[in-house]
C-alpha cells in the first residue's frame, strides 16, 4: 500500500490515535515512538488533515485574523515582489 493510499484509507479514529502518539511521543500502550515512527506519524496526521479538516482545524493553524477582521502581517504563502534599484 502507498503512503497516499494509506491516508486515503485512514480512518478518523486512526488519525486521532496518530495525532496523539506524536502529541505524547508514546502509543496507546506505552511504548516510546522512535524517531522514524514519530516522523512518519507526523507525515500521515499532516497528510490526512490536509485531505480532509479545513484549514483552522489542522495542526499548527494560526489565526491571523484581527477582531475588525483584516489580517495580522503578511501571508507567509503569498509571493512577494523585490524592486531593484539601479543607481548610476
């Protein structure tokens, strides 16, 4: 099975149990995550929120929005535009 089949196939009870053994660094049972585990688990919940939550319900969301509801700072995501200036 590929990983992007796996996510498809993934269940909400899954991902809440992937999503809080990267949270606690430990599975249901105790056991640590090894780095590979935590890094693959990690892939999956990413994967799998972008897939199927909106975007303030994934990890790591940040509301940027003020209370007049305009924007705080600039979209990281948007491109931006250098001006070069020649001076001679």
């Amino acid at each position: 099975m590929t990983f992007e089949k796996m996510i498809q196939a993934m269940t909400p009870d899954v991902y809440a149990s992937l999503k809080r053994a990267v949270e606690l660094g430990k599975w249901p049972n105790g056991q640590t995550l090894s780095q590979e585990q935590r890094e693959t688990s990690m892939r999956a919940v990413i994967a799998y929120e972008a897939a199927n939550l909106p975007e303030e319900q994934r990890s790591g969301y940040i509301d940027r929005t003020k209370k007049d509801g305009s924007q705080h700072g600039k979209n990281p995501l948007e491109p931006q535009v250098l001006k070069i200036l020649n001076e001679h």
